[in-house]
C-alpha cells in the first residue's frame, strides 16, 4: 500500500517552485516521492518521473540551452502517456499537473 500522506504538499511545493522559476528545487521536491520508490517501476513512480523531467526541462530552458530542453520535454511526453492508466488517489492533480506544465512548457518555448 502506497503512502500518500505528503504527496499533496509535495505537489504544491512542486507547482509554486515552478511558478516561481525555481525549476531545480521543482525536480528536488518530486524526487521526495520517486527516490524512495524508484526501483517500483510502477507507472505512477514512472509518471512521477516524467513530471521531474519537465522540470528538468525547464531549468535547461532557463540555463539558455532550449535544443536540450527539448529533448528533455520529449522524455515527459514518453511519461505522461501513463496519465490516467492506473489507479491513484492523485489521478485528478495529476491530470492539472499535465495541464499546468504544457501552459508553462509553451510559454518558456515561446521566450527561448
């Protein structure tokens, strides 16, 4: 049985770290979640991943280096295919964080 007692915080720290451009400290805050349970292999632990490589993504957008960017966005989008296809109490923030993170992906792509 999964924990889900911080991942609520976990989520929101994730989001104001990003709306606040602090795109390494977005990655680290996820990581709480996926370190522990990285050898799980599991597709929210994968999904958890691809949402860390968005910020990743970010912060190479931000370092000025957009062609790498890139091709770290497109490991989100090999991750994010799993949105919805397993059972979490978190599906629906999950679902927002998607939504969230392709509005910011698009205007960080547009200021590069």
């Amino acid at each position: 049985m999964t924990d889900y007692s911080e991942y609520e915080t976990l989520i929101n720290e994730f989001i104001v770290c990003i709306n606040e451009t602090r795109y390494y400290d977005a990655h680290e805050t996820l990581e709480k979640i996926w370190f522990p349970r990285r050898f799980e292999k599991t597709p929210e632990m994968n999904l958890i991943k691809g949402f860390i490589n968005a910020a990743v993504s970010f912060e190479v957008i931000k370092r000025g280096r957009p062609k790498s960017a890139k091709k770290v966005w497109e490991t989100y989008e090999k991750y994010i295919v799993l949105l919805g296809g397993f059972e979490s109490p978190y599906n629906s923030r999950y679902l927002e964080l998607d939504l969230f993170l392709r509005e910011k992906n698009t205007e960080l792509s547009s200021i590069s």
